[in-house]
C-alpha cells in the first residue's frame, strides 16, 4: 500500500516539490530562474532585470546559444558516462540502431535510420537528381550551340552591312 502511494502523480509532485524543482516550463533559460506559474513567468518577462539580460542575449545571440550547446554536450556525455557507459548504446548498435566508435576526440554516437523505406526514398531521390542532372547538361549544350550558331550568323550579317555601308 506504501509502495502505491509512492508512486501517485500527487506523491511525485510533492517530492518534486521538496526538491525545488519546478516545471521547466516555466523556466527563463537567460535569467536561470524558475518561476512558479505562467503568471510568475509573465512578471518575471517584464522584470528590469530579465530585460537586461535580453540585452545582453541581444548583443551576442550566437555566443550564448552555443554556449548552450556545450553545456548541452558535456552535461549528456557526463550522464552517459555515469548512468550507462554505453552499455544499452551498444545494444543498439548491434540493433544496427546506432553507430558508437571511439576516436582519440572522444566518443562519436551516430544514429542509422534503417528505415527500408527511407533507404528506398533516398535511393529515388538520388536517380531522380542524375537523371535530372544528366538532362540540364543536354539542355545547356543544345543552348550553348544556338547561341554560338546565332553569334555566327549575326557576325557574317554585320560583315555584310559594313561591306554594304562602305560600298556606297
Ligand atoms: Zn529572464
């Protein structure tokens, strides 16, 4: 009975709660701070001091955003290295699912879309792209010689003016 009790949505929420973590939802990436509610949220948005920060996000977007993404990587290269040391990875890559390789910079995770029927579409798409390449390049040397035919007939006409003009 403990054990069902344990395991409530309310029981969780209240853990949750103890832990001071709270829905990221309402979450400001730029401030760190986590407000309780989306009317917490909304004050917080008009705050003097979020506003600076978005200020401050406006100056340097791309330098903020890919310090994200380092934090990004190495918070989840730390969470596999202690919560599963590839394990269940490699399982997946014997599945075909996922490609590990260990290279001098480090682990590389690549996920294999095995899908037949992507591997079919793509296979479509590249004929479809030669066979349309092949096609322009015949359309591009047929317009290469008209013009050269044009430019030919246009030269003689002009040589024959000028014949014409001097003549009279
Ligand atoms: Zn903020």
């Amino acid at each position: 009975m403990r054990k069902n009790e344990f395991l409530t949505p309310k029981a969780i929420a209240n853990r949750i709660k103890a832990k001071g973590l709270q829905k990221m939802r309402w979450c400001c990436q730029m401030c760190q701070k986590q407000c309780r509610d989306e009317n917490g949220f909304k004050c917080h948005c008009m705050s003097e001091s979020h506003q600076r920060q978005m200020q401050v996000f406006g100056q340097n977007p791309t330098r903020i955003i890919s310090g994200y993404s380092e934090e990004f990587e190495s918070m989840f290269l730390e969470h596999m290295k202690r919560s599963h040391c590839f394990s269940r990875h490699r399982r997946l890559q014997r599945a075909g699912k996922l490609k590990v390789e260990e290279t001098p910079k480090g682990w590389f995770i690549t996920y294999i879309d095995n899908d037949l029927e992507t591997l079919f579409k793509e296979r479509m798409k590249n004929k479809r792209l030669k066979a349309g390449m092949v096609e322009e390049e015949k359309m591009e040397r047929e317009i290469q010689k008209q013009i050269e035919r044009a430019e030919q007939m246009v030269g003689s006409d002009k040589g024959g003016e000028e014949e014409g003009l001097a003549k009279s």
